[in-house]
C-alpha cells in the first residue's frame, strides 16, 4: 500500500514524463504546469475520476461529454472484452459483421420520426463526431450533384455553432478560436442566425428568439436560392458555444424552410444525443426528422470512439449507379469497428434496462433545485436548463450585458477552484456547466452544487 507522500510523488513523476512527451488536445501548453494543473488519472469509478495521487474528481462533464453511465461501466466492459476475444476489427468495405448489422437496426429504429415523412433508413459510421459531420456535409453537396444539381455547393451553419475541428467542419463552425487562424483554409459557409434565448433583446421570449432566428434564415435561404445543399445545426442546445439553448419551435420553422428551398437538414446531435436533452433524441423535443443525424460522443456509452449517420432512403438511392464516381467512396480504416459497435450496443441495452431516461427526468429535477441556489449569486447572470445539462452564465455584477474581460480569465479560477474541491467543471469561457454522467447520485449532486458555489464565490472574489 503506497502512503499519501508516495502517492504524489508518483503523480508528480506522471506529470514530468507525460510533459516530456504529449501533446495535449486543446490546450496551450505553455500554461502547464503553471497555470493549469495537469492531472494524471489512475482510474475511473462510476462518476468519479481516481487520480494518480489517490484523489477523487467527479467529472462533472462526463469527459468531455462522452460518458453516460459512469467510468468502466461493467456491463460496456464485459460486452468490449468478449468481441475483442472474438473479432476486433475487419474491413467494412465488401465485409459485414455482426455488431455493425445489428447496431444499425437498433439505430434506425430509435431515431427521430416525423409523421408523414419517409424515416432515416441507412447507417453510415465513421469514427469520431468530426469524421462524421464530414461525411453528411459530403454526402448532402455529392447527393444533389448525382441529381444535376451541381450549383448547390454551399452549406448554411449558424452562428455561434459547433461541429467539430477538421478543416471541412471547422468551416461549418462559429467559435472565433478555434475557427480564426484557419479562416483562409475553409469554404465559405453561409451563416444564419442563432436562435441562443440567452441573447433575447429587452421584452423577447425564447419563443420571439425562435422566431426572429427563423425569419433570418429565410431570408438568407431565399436570398441563395438553389444554391445551398443542407442546414446544419445542432438542436437544442448549442453546447461549444456556451450551452446556448433555443426554443423547439425555432427547429420545426428550420425544418420547414428546408422543405420550402429543397435544402437537406442536417442534426448534428453528437453532443445532445442519447438522452441528454430529456428525449432520446434532441430532435424529438421539437417533433422533427432530420435528412441526415450525426451521433458519436454518447453512442458507445463514452468507452469507444465511433460515428454514427443515418440517411434517409432517398439520399441512399441517389448513389445508386453502375458509376463509381456516383457511389460515396468516402472511408476510414476503423469504420464501423466491431468493438466500438458492441460498447454501442450495450450501451443502448442499457437505456432498455434501467429505464434511464425516466430516471434522468428525476435527476434533472434535483438539478434544477440544487442550481436555484446559484442563481442567486451576484455575479450569475443566467441559468438554464435542457434535461442533463445545466448551465451558469457569469458576469461582472449578474448583468448579461457586462462581461468579464476575457483577461480576467474567470472561467479558468472556476475549473481550479472547483478541481481543488473535487470536482472536473470545464468552463466554457465565463459559462460554467454539468453535464454529468447519468448515473450521479444525491450525494453527488450535492458536492457538485456546493463546489460549483464555491468555486463563483472564489473566482470571481477580486472582480
Ligand atoms: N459536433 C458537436 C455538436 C460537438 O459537440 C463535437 C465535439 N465537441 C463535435 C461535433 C466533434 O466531435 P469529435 O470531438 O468527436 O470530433
């Protein structure tokens, strides 16, 4: 048994060899170790994150939104480990195997169905959310050009949207940092409106948000006629951009525009998918079917990297041809990897099971009793709400039209604020939120509550 001074010590032997070597994902590395605490994780337990030096994190924003019930989930475990004793990877061009067959059943037959609408009927993966949102954005510009509709060459996005980092989803997405230095590498997209409730003018509903939004994009829709191949966005809630939430009914005015100007609708549902919103399917709140549904992130439960998107059939028949050229030849070596389409299995037999959504109706509600009382902290201007993901909006003085300079860096004295008290939050700028896994309990909910309290109180102290 090690002792608690070992134990440090061996994190700190972690971090030196990790920084001798990696490369971290969106991260300025200049800023660790000193501004930014690098933490080496030993192992994961339900919603708690063990570190390297035996301290306990609940991770608050299920890694990076993958997770829905808990770290090493043994059911998703055991279903990984009996395919990687039995097939682990084929190729999926000209092969087929079980998991991939039987997960696109399961798929297609949860997804978002509108009445009177022909459902998504075919699966393709990819293997992770931005190889996947690559794949609709081609599929949806190659579709209309198998019909001769070669001028419809642009996408509409809208502003403040997120989809992902390579160079054709980057180019779909509104987050000036991620998206600035890249600017003259990425297609033009066009961008309408966010429908964000967050950014109501004095005396507007979320409903009048919905509504203004939608009347933009008209506007840009008519204004490019037969030009524009799809609509991407993400429903509900648009979550890189700082949990940004909207009315429904701006998506069912959105799929209607598409209608009226024959332009594809593509959900991006990577991040709200799989129940996080309330329904399965965020698309569900809204009563819409989309052309095209990006999945990834939620899909294998959170252990498994692997892509998810589902077709209508008449986007399927529109490659059928004896030219090659018409078919969709875009492939990844992992596609459709058979270990990664069993953790998506037994994830999915998971919601069956344990009746999650019901119980994450329940959660959501102690989630929205615990955040009442941050609310009325003085420098948080807004909280909001969509099923498992709560966000707290912080500024100078609670007042919406004030924000803290972004120099003040208050979101990142929030993350090592809350870290100390045991708990991952990972702000988005000034926005602090949980998107916690499903399987959090009261007790756990109630540190989550009084860390995040804390941690405003602390970060914001000296503003
Ligand atoms: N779309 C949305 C809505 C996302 O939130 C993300 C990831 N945060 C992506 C796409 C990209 O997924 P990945 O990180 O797996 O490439």
């Amino acid at each position: 048994m090690l002792h608690d001074a070992d134990m440090i010590a061996a994190a700190d032997g972690w971090r030196t060899r990790d920084l001798d070597v990696l490369w971290h994902p969106c991260t300025q590395m200049r800023e660790h170790p000193g501004v930014l605490p690098l933490v080496p994780i030993e192992r994961g337990e339900g919603a708690w994150l063990v570190g390297r030096d035996g301290r306990r994190y609940l991770d608050a924003v299920s890694s990076w939104w993958t997770n829905l019930f808990g770290h090493a989930e043994a059911r998703i475990a055991g279903a990984i480990a009996r395919q990687a004793h039995t097939l682990e990877q084929v190729i999926l061009a000209g092969f087929s195997h079980q998991p991939a067959v039987e997960l696109a059943e399961k798929l297609l037959a949860i997804a978002p169905r509108e009445p009177g609408r022909a459902p998504l009927a075919k699966v393709f993966y990819a293997d992770n959310g931005s190889a996947g949102v690559e794949v609709a954005l081609k599929m949806a510009f190659h579709w209309f050009r198998n019909r001769g509709e070669g001028k419809r060459t642009r996408f509409v996005a809208l502003h403040n949207g997120y989809h992902g980092e390579t160079i054709g989803a980057l180019a779909v997405g509104d987050i000036p940092l991620y998206r600035r230095v890249y600017a003259p590498l990425l297609a033009e997209a066009l961008f309408a409106p966010s429908p964000d409730s967050y950014a109501a003018e004095p005396g507007e509903t979320a409903a009048d948000c919905a509504e203004r939004a939608a009347e933009g994009l008209r506007e840009l829709l008519e204004r490019h006629s037969g030009e524009v191949c799809a609509l991407i966005l993400e429903p509900r809630v648009q979550c890189a951009g700082g949990m940004r939430m909207h009315d429904p009914r701006y998506l069912r005015r959105a799929r209607d525009l598409c209608d009226a100007h024959g332009v594809l609708l593509i959900a991006d549902e990577i991040a709200v998918g799989f129940g996080r919103t309330g329904t399965m399917f965020a698309c569900e709140g809204a009563g819409i079917q989309p052309d095209l549904l990006c999945l990834s992130k939620g899909l294998t439960g959170g252990f498994l990297p692997l892509a998810a998107v589902l077709a209508t059939q008449a986007i399927y028949d529109g490659f059928l041809d004896d030219s090659r050229e018409r078919a969709f030849l875009h492939s990844h070596s992992y596609t459709g990897n058979p270990l990664a389409c069993a953790a998506a299995l037994a994830s999915l037999a998971i919601f069956d099971t344990d009746d999650v959504l019901a119980r994450n109706r329940a959660t959501a509600a102690r989630m929205a009793a615990l955040a009442a009382s941050i609310v009325e902290l003085p420098h948080v201007a807004d909280v909001r709400q969509a099923g498992m993901i709560v966000a707290f909006e912080l500024t100078r003085d609670g007042d919406r039209h004030a924000p803290f300079e972004p120099a003040a860096r208050i979101g990142l004295r929030a993350y090592r604020a809350a870290l100390e008290g045991g708990v991952v939050l990972r702000p988005l700028g000034d926005t602090l939120y949980w998107m916690p896994p499903y399987c959090i309990d009261d007790e756990q909910l109630h540190l989550l509550a009084r860390v995040t309290r804390d941690a405003i109180l602390e970060a914001t102290a000296c503003a």
